[in-house]
C-alpha cells in the first residue's frame, strides 16, 4: 500500500509537467507617430465674464450683557519696580 501512493504520485507529477502549455505571444504594437515641429502661437481669447457677486451673510447671535464691575473700596495696589539685572 505504502509504494502504490508513492508510485501513484509519482506517476501524476508526471504526468501533470509532460503537460504542453502554449506559449504567449506578445504582439509588439506600433509606434506611434513622432510629432511635428510645433506651429505659431495662437492670438489671445477674450477675457471671461465676471461673476455673480453672492449673497450677503445673516448677521451674528447677540452676545449677553455681562454684569456690571463692583466699585471699589480704599485698597491701594503697590506694585515694586523690577529689580535691575546685570
């Protein structure tokens, strides 16, 4: 049983590469033309028209009103000079 499978795949690898396969033929395709020296420039076109100017926004929120300041009492803030750097 063991040499049959073994004779058995043997036989079908065999087989399988003796298989002629056709060969691919690549046609080459055919150049194309080489282009010409290139012509005069052409005159200028006439400028487009102008747009369509767009819609005007829809104007921003409100913001809200903030409280009003507190009004001081006698507090004097002293605030030092920098000190000099050398």
């Amino acid at each position: 049983m063991k040499y049959s499978i073994l004779f058995t795949a043997l036989i079908t690898v065999f087989g399988l590469s003796a298989c002629d396969r056709p060969a691919v033929v690549t046609v080459p395709a055919t150049p194309a033309p080489m282009p010409g020296p290139a012509g005069p420039q052409g005159d200028a076109g006439t400028p487009g028209k102008t747009g369509t100017p767009g819609d005007t926004g829809t104007p921003g929120n409100e913001g809200t009103k903030g409280e009003t300041g507190k009004t001081g009492d006698s507090t004097v803030v002293v605030v030092p000079a920098p000190a000099e750097q050398k």
